[in-house]
C-alpha cells in the first residue's frame, strides 16, 4: 500500500497508475485514488461536514458540485444527521464511515482500503461491504488488504493470498479453493488418533483436526464406527486454504502483521 501511493521507494519492478508512474508521478496519479488508511486521517477538531468539505477543495472541486457531493455520501454512509456533529464525538464505526465518504469525494477510479472493517462492530461492517459491492458495481477498481478471511471471499474477485511478505498464490478465491483442497470439511473435535481416509488431506492442532473431503458422509461413517462422534460437516472456505498453504491460523500472525490478503 505505502508504494501504491508513492510513500517508499521501489527495490524492483514498477507501478503505474493511470499511465502516471509511482513515485515519479504520485502527486497527478492521487487525483483518481481514494484511501481508506488504517489509522483515522479525520480532522478531529472539525465536524463531519468540514471534514470532507476542505478534503473535497484539495481536488479543485466546484463549490456546488463538492456541496451536493458530500451530502450524497453522508446519505449513502448514513451519516447526514451527524452532517454538524464535531469527528470527536463520533463512534468508531461512524468515523470509519466518514473515512469512506472521505475516500471517495473526489470520485476515485481506484480505491485502496486498508482493513476498512478492522475492529467494527458487524452491523456497520456489513455496511461497508454493501458500499463496497456498490463500488465494484460502478466499475471501481478496489485493492482491499483485509486479516478477515471471509471479508475476502466475499468481496474479492481475486486474491493475493501472502505469508511473511512474500506471495504464496493468487486468483479467484473460489476457484483457489477448488484448485488446492477437496470441497468439505469435517471439523473433528476429539484427541482419538484418526485413522487413514482415502483421498482426504489434514491438518492438526493441539485440541482439534480439520480433514478435507470429497466424501464428507462415507469419511463421518467411517469416523463413527471408530467412536469418534463430535464431527461438523462444512464447505470448505478461504480461511481452510490459508491454513493449508501456510500450516497456521491467521491469529498467529496478527500481532506482527506478516501475513495478509
């Protein structure tokens, strides 16, 4: 994300955005980007009104057009009562509302969004995914980093799946899924050593094994009669390919952020 907009130099390779290269050429590219940072960047001494309306005179907007504008996105980000409200006062969510609203005043044709829903309570976070499906509807262009394993496979037509600052794999997260693993998944709570299944891969923790199959009720029979009884059938999901590739849960890795999607 800092080379995307032009923040660190580059050891190899290159980015362009809108035929503007990066870092050259970041101050005409940051015209059609908007970023949604993981910290807030709301000008708490302000309100939410004064918050996008000095954002919005930056890129040169017409007064009228910047006016209606703002009060479009408070609209859509259910934030126009609060048009007067003073950033401090406002709740986690609401600034990280206002964040998106701020992003996207100048009608970027790329977004980049940073864990947008990092820390929010589900009811606002589902929120910010229907704003972003909205997005990808209008024909934006959207970079998403997210730990939320399900935010990816829900938003994402593609994904970069990286561990340790290196990328691992990459395409449809759909079609990733189906590429690596088998399309169930039994979660075996018992400490009972499994037997061998045909056909099926595994992974094991301290007080669980998650084994993928093709045949989850032929595989849970099998299980049965062996006494292992505490067994749940699922899909098979993004989270479970992470895993597989990387023989971790993403938790383990939150702390030092290394790895990502």
């Amino acid at each position: 994300v800092r080379a995307l907009l032009g923040l660190v130099n580059l050891n190899k390779g290159n980015i362009s955005i809108m035929n503007y290269k990066i870092p050259q050429e970041v101050k005409k590219a940051k015209r059609y980007i908007g970023v949604v940072p993981q910290e807030t960047n709301l000008d708490i001494e302000l309100n939410v009104y004064e918050n996008l309306l000095i954002y919005g005179n930056l890129f040169s907007i017409p007064k009228e057009i910047l006016k209606q504008r703002i009060h479009k996105l408070l609209e859509d980000m259910e934030l126009l009562n609060k048009i007067n409200e003073n950033v401090e006062h406002l709740s986690g969510g609401m600034k990280r509302k206002l964040m998106l609203a701020k992003s996207l005043i100048n009608n970027p044709k790329l977004i980049i969004l940073d864990e947008p829903t990092v820390g929010l309570d589900p009811e606002i976070r589902k929120h910010i995914w229907d704003k972003i499906i909205n997005l990808k509807s209008e024909g934006k262009t959207i970079i998403l980093t997210t730990h939320y394993l399900d935010e990816a496979q829900s938003l994402c037509d593609k994904v970069f799946i990286m561990d340790k600052g290196n990328i691992i794999t990459s395409g449809n997260p759909e079609t990733l899924i189906k590429q690596y693993l088998p399309e169930y998944v039994l979660e075996i709570h018992s400490k009972i050593q499994l037997p061998e299944l045909k056909n099926t891969k595994k992974i094991e923790f301290e007080n669980y094994t998650i084994l993928f199959t093709d045949n989850p009720k032929e595989d849970k029979n099998l299980l049965h009669k062996k006494g292992i009884k505490n067994i749940k059938t699922r899909p098979t999901n993004l989270e479970d390919l992470f895993l597989f590739l990387t023989g971790k849960k993403l938790e383990e890795n939150k702390n030092g952020m290394d790895s990502n999607i």
